[in-house]
C-alpha cells in the first residue's frame, strides 16, 4: 500500500501476521489540510476474530479521527462504540485493543498523541533513542468512568524517525 504525500515527511511500513489474517493494523489518515493522523492498534487473540475486530476498530477509528483533533477525545469515542457494539471476543472472552493514535500538525511538527494500553513508540533522535510516554488503558472493556487516557505532546524535529510496533515485534526478540 502506498501512503499519500506530506511534504518533509516519509514513511515506511512492514505488517506480518502470525496466521493468514491479523489483528493488528496500521493507518495514516489525511484529516485536513494542516494535520495528519498516524495509528497502529493491536487486537487481542489471532486469526479470523482479531480480524474482524481490527476491521471494526479500524473503521470506528477512521470515522472518529475526522470529527475532533483531539487523540484522547477520538480514543474515548473509539472505545465507547466498541462498548456499545458489543462484540464478544475469541470463545467468549471480551476482546480488547491496545492503540496509539497521534495527530500532526504538519507545519509546526507537532504530534499530540495518547497511547491506549499500547507499546511505547520510540523516537530516534541523532543518536538518542527517547520512549514516548503517556498513560492508557487498552480500549473495549472499561467504561469512560475508568478508562484512563493521557493526551501528550511533543515537537518533532526534521531528522527525527517515529518507531511504532506492535507485541509481535517484542515476542520475536
């Protein structure tokens, strides 16, 4: 899959399933303009029913992203749907999702982000390797009243390089 442009950016990506389908996925959304959303979510378990929930997650994802600019405010939608939805994972057991979602405002380099349960992306900077922070709970279990979700920020420098991955990348090391 090819990326559409953003003028000073690149981007690469890499997606290996454990079986023949997943339940990860990665995204770059086009949002305005002036900014651009990046995701990468896990879903709980493998094969056909991480799959579909990934499907799921991913479209509640893609719609959300376009109504607010705000990471922690799309998330706290993100969750509250799949809630609703209700859609029961692998043998019974609720599914859940682990997501980073950040959106860029292309100009000034800013990234305003919130990790929902997920790995903590890495961001390569000359020769220092910085982990993002932020704290949050995997999303499709807890309600909004215990769902905790930070939104965090920082500035990205022409050079820098954002590594966003999945558990599948730490099970294999």
């Amino acid at each position: 899959r090819t990326f559409f442009r953003v003028p000073g950016y690149r981007f690469a990506a890499h997606n290996e399933p454990a079986r023949q389908v997943g339940g990860d996925f990665y995204d770059l959304i086009q949002l305005d303009a002036r900014h651009f959303g990046v995701a990468i979510a896990h879903v709980s378990d493998k094969g056909m029913p991480a799959a579909v929930y990934m499907a799921l997650t991913r479209s509640l994802l893609l719609a959300e992203a376009r109504r607010d600019l705000s990471p922690c405010a799309v998330l706290d939608n993100v969750n509250r749907l799949l809630l609703e939805l209700g859609a029961p994972g692998p043998r019974g057991k609720p599914a859940f999702v682990s997501v980073f979602y950040g959106v860029v405002e292309a100009a000034s380099r800013r990234l305003v982000y919130t990790r929902a349960g997920h790995d903590r992306p890495l961001l390569l900077r000359g020769r220092d390797v910085l982990s993002l922070q932020g704290q949050g709970t995997v999303l499709g279990i807890l309600g909004a009243n215990q769902l905790r979700l930070s939104e965090e920020q920082i500035v990205l420098a022409p050079e820098d390089r954002l590594i966003l991955y999945t558990d599948g990348l730490t099970d294999v090391v």
